[in-house]
C-alpha cells in the first residue's frame, strides 16, 4: 500500500514521558512518539532525534492508525504503572480502546526499548512507524532482513527489531499495520548492538515486564519518606535514579542536550554528563530518603574520576568519569522550536566553580554522617580540597550558573568555600581525619569575614552576587541552608525579601539573577531565561526556616501544580508561556523539590 510519512512536530516539553534502564533514556510523547533515545550511553549518538529537529532526523511513533495528512492522536490517559518506570498510554478511538505500554529493562545484556500494544475494547487499526537515523539524525542506516529479523545498520551500530506483527518498508521507514482486539497483545522490540557482534538474543517482552515492574517495586520499598507529600517524592527519587548511569554510579544532570531556556534562543547545552555540584546534591537527597547503596557508587565514581589529581577538579565529566567534553555545534539539526545551536559536549567542563569544592564535601560528609563504610581515599582527598582552597577561595571564579563573562568573585562561591572547610573541621573535630585545626578554623573565620564585609549591602540588607556588585543572585538563598548564618540573621532575612522583590516572576517564581534581553549580562549571553525551579524551591525552604511556614507550603504547592501529568519537572519554568523549559527532565529541579518536602514535613506543613 502506498505510506505517506506524516510531518511530526515534537510536542511541548511537558508532553514528554520519560522511560530509561539506568544506562539510557527515551522521552515518548503524548502521541506515541519515541523523538529522543541515545544508545547504548546518554551520552552516545541519538538514534531518535526528531526532538531537536524534525521527522528526517529519527523517530519512532506507535498508536492508532489515522487518515492521510491527518495529526497522529494524543493518548486520552498516560501513567507509570504503580511506583516504577513503566509507561501506560490509553487512546479512546471510535472504533475501541487501545493501550501501549512502553519500558526499558534494567539492563542484562543489549539495551532494549520494547513497546507492547494491548487491545482493552473494540477492534483498533494501529501502526508503528519506525525511523531509525544514526549519528543524530544525519545518518541513513542500511536496513535489512536477517532470519525474520530487521536490523538497521550504520558504522559501529547495528538496531534489531523484533516483533510478530508484519513489517514493510518504504520511504526509508519501517511500518507496521495490525488491529488489536480485546486480549490481544503485539510487542514491539528494539535492541542496540555492535554492528560487528552477531545478533543480540531474541526478547522476550513479557518477562522483561515483570521483572522491570518487579526491580522498581523493589527500589521504591527502600524509601524512610511516608510523609504527606510521598506521590511527589518517590516520583522524583525514581527519576533520580534513572538519571544514575549504573555501570558506574555517574549521575547525569538530565538524559538530553539542547532543549532551550529560552524558546528560540541560544541558550541550548548538553546536559548528558556529571556535573560534580549536581550529582552531589542528587546524593543528599538520595541518603536523606534511605538510599545508601547510590551513595556507595557515586563516591566511588567520584574517587575514579579525580584520581590522583584533585588540584585539577573538574566541575563535570563525563559518566564514566571522562574528562575532554569538547563541546560541538550540530548545524544540521535546527534545535527545538528553532532554538538553535544544538549543542553537544560542554565547554564549561574546565571553568573554575570553587563552590563545587564545598558541595563535594557537603556529600562526603552526609555520607560519613549516615554511617557510610569508611573510606580513608575519600577522607584523604576531601583533606586535599581542602589544602587547595586554602590557596585558592579568594580567586574570582565562573560561579555556579557557569557564566561566559568575565570571572568574578561570587558570594555563593566564597560561602560554599566556607562550608567546605566547615564541614572538614567537623570531620576533624570527631576524630575521623586529621589536619591542621588551627589553621582551618582561622580560614574559615577568614572566609566567613570577607563574605560578609565585601559580599553583603548594608544599605539594603541584602547579600548580593559578587563583591561590589548591585545584583541578588537566587544562590543567596542556600546561606541559611549550608548553616553559613542562622535563619533569624537580619542579614538572611533581608536577602530572602529582596530575592523575592527582585528576582520573582509574577506568579511567585524565581529567576535565577537578572538577566539583559538582546544584550549581554554578567553571563556573558544573550536573551532571557525562565523562572529556576530549583531557586523556587530553595525560596520555600527557606520560606519555612525564617517562620514562613504557610506562605513556604503554599509556594511549593504551586511548583508541585508545574509538574506535567507523570510528574516531571524541566529546569524551568516560562512564565510568559506558561509552559516547562530547558532540559528535561532535570536532576537539580526534583532534588530540591524532595528537600522541601522533608522540610515541610518536618515542620508539620501538611498538604491542604
């Protein structure tokens, strides 16, 4: 029959579900359609990357047939299956209901997405429309037959898909057309391999569903969380740990690159790798709610990663803790939404951020604190950050935000430095390491004297973001939280209210600084940005620690309403469009969020 391949527009980031095995991750649209999936990494080439450009560059849409030229049908229902990350999609159709369930086996062996159509009611024509293109989106694989198999072929990859269900080709697409009626099932399969190994093992699709639902069952019973706002948190704790590359406890800061903070602008980056602030954060949560064997793997992984070298720490590497991230503009790709460059690697992998030594740290120390096996590398090379910023802390740096302008002296920096020092004097003090305690407590009297001599306006009473510098940073906000001062301080005070002065959208949000439109600001980059929904979040904590505890509730119930309908959260929110943006989904948006939520808990702030 003659197949027209139908113009796919990805849809709105929030549309997206997303599905992964701990190596890799997939986003499946509203509509059925696969737009992103890396194999076999999250940081290997897209095989599905209609998500940055359009239906040329891979894809793979699986749900009711429909006419010619008509759009392909949102699902009327989607959930994860119970605590897991098992995807069900429901569409009502005139002629029935139908169900995909959609899912990556933890892996045991080739990275499979499988796919298995279920007919509920009524007799459904569906079709599955495959388009595999290699090397994200510019390759065209040779795709062909082998022992009733179909493999698609490019270089060093190969793809298999298997399923019952008869198989045509055209248009350099692979297509499917079947009906399902009530109890039936059709599964659908691909399965990534070395293009020069033999075929991996054929699936066996049911099996691996159960045992998929079976290790996330398993996972989410660690949890110690059986607050109040519990829904919220194990989701986000089971999207931390897909974002954990498992091979190696590397935690990713979203599975995507590119997706805009600014719709049609350039502030586009390839979030598919490391960051040492982020996964250290992702750990805090991570042992706060009961997770010890994460924490294991990411100081191993951490320990690997700086290796004998901690003078030259890394802000990121990548997740097997690669250090060269060179980063690459993909011109044949015209980004989503037209937000362009698309970006691969990340150029911000050798900037100075002293702010990760203190975050670095923090994690050490929880862990130990936690009760953590004792590590004596890690208490080693926790001492040996410690030696640097006592050279370094009064160095400018590029901050946390990873500004492209001039470096500057960051006031969240110099507290982070502090809290570094702080947490290793703790370590000290109970006998678990040893060092120069005098020295160090003079330093960090030192650090602590400068942040608040050259960082703070007395005029406003207001912290700011860089020694003589008019402009807040949403950072501020952490200084009560990393104990730098007391929640009472005036001086806390006062920067939490002009944070939310000067920094907040109309709805409440958080920006994270001021930002300069079409001129350059202290970034170094051009255009605006969302609201951070971290910073928002940071604001409720804080919020709840000054006495706020109603106005903290109510603020993190309006993040919560930001959540898309599976419960996933981008890096920020677009208050003018009123829609999620930047990459997605976001490690450093669902760790606050499961912070807050054990403050409030913790403060009796009970949902409604």
């Amino acid at each position: 029959m003659a197949v027209r391949l139908e113009k796919h527009v990805a849809g709105r980031i929030e549309d997206y579900a997303l599905i992964g095995d701990m190596q890799t991750a997939a986003l499946v649209c509203r509509d059925g359609t696969a737009d992103w999936l890396c194999l076999p990494r999250f940081d290997s080439h897209a095989i599905f990357a209609g998500l940055l450009g359009t239906e040329e560059n891979g894809f793979w849409r699986l749900g009711p047939a429909r006419p010619e030229g008509a759009e392909p049908p949102t699902a009327d229902r989607r959930r994860y299956r119970g605590d897991s990350l098992v995807l069900e999609s429901e569409w009502d159709t005139p002629r029935g209901t139908v169900r995909v369930t959609d899912f990556m086996p933890p892996r045991d062996g080739a990275p499979q997405l499988i796919r298995i159509v279920e007919g509920v009611s009524g007799r459904v024509p569906m079709r599955s429309e495959l388009r595999m293109r290699f090397s994200y989106g510019r390759v065209t694989p040779w795709v062909h037959k082998v022992d009733n198999r179909t493999v698609a072929v490019a270089g060093p990859d190969s793809v298999w898909l298997d399923t019952e269900a008869e198989t045509y080709g055209q248009n350099l697409t692979t297509y499917s057309d079947f009906t399902v009626a009530p109890g039936d099932r059709i599964a659908f399969t691909i399965s990534w391999q070395p293009s020069h190994h033999g075929p991996p093992s054929v699936p066996e699709p049911e099996s691996s569903l159960t045992a998929t639902e079976e290790f996330w069952h398993d996972w989410v019973e660690q949890c110690t969380y059986h607050g109040p706002y519990r829904e919220a948190v194990v989701r986000s704790l089971i999207t931390l740990k897909a974002l954990t590359y498992a091979p190696t406890g590397g935690i990713v800061a979203a599975p995507t690159t590119s997706l805009p903070e600014d719709i049609g602008g350039s502030r586009n980056w390839d979030y598919r790798y490391t960051w040492l602030r982020d996964a250290a954060i992702t750990l805090s949560s991570l042992l706060r709610t009961g997770y010890r064997e994460e924490a294991r793997a990411w100081r191993e992984w951490l320990l690997r990663a700086v290796a004998g070298d901690p003078e030259n720490l890394q802000i990121m590497y990548g997740i097997a803790g690669e250090r060269e991230l060179g980063e690459a503009e993909l011109d044949w790709l015209p980004g989503y939404e037209s937000s362009a460059p698309v970006r691969v690697g990340n150029g911000a992998a050798n900037q100075l951020q002293l702010d990760v030594y203190g975050e670095v740290t923090e994690a050490l120390h929880l862990a130990h604190m936690t009760g953590l096996t004792r590590n004596d590398y890690a208490m080693g090379l926790q001492l040996k950050l410690i030696e640097y910023l006592e050279k370094h802390w009064e160095e400018p740096d590029e901050g946390i935000w990873e500004v492209r302008g001039p470096r500057r002296h960051f006031v969240h920096s110099k507290v982070m430095a502090w809290v570094a020092v702080d947490r290793t004097i703790k370590l000290i003090e109970a006998g678990d390491a040893e060092g120069p305690l005098e020295r160090w407590h003079q330093l960090r009297e030192d650090i602590h004297r400068d942040v608040c001599e050259r960082g703070y306006d007395p005029e406003r009473n207001t912290f700011t973001q860089s020694y003589g510098s008019r402009e807040l940073d949403a950072s501020l906000l952490l200084i009560p939280q990393m104990g730098f001062l007391p929640p009472d301080d005036k001086r806390v005070i006062g920067t939490i209210e002009a944070i939310q002065r000067e920094l907040s959208t109309e709805d409440g949000f958080v920006l994270r600084y001021p930002t300069e439109g079409d001129d350059a600001g202290v970034d170094g980059l051009e255009g605006d940005e969302g609201a951070f929904l971290a910073c928002s979040f940071w604001l409720a904590d804080d919020l709840a620690m000054i006495g706020r505890v109603d106005e903290a509730r109510r603020l993190f119930e309006k993040l919560l309403s930001l959540r898309n309908d599976l419960g996933l959260l981008a890096e920020e929110w677009d208050s003018r469009l009123q829609r999620q943006v930047g990459n997605f989904p976001q490690a450093f948006s669902h760790v606050p969020l499961i912070d807050t939520a054990l403050r409030l808990t913790a403060s009796g702030a009970y949902v409604g």
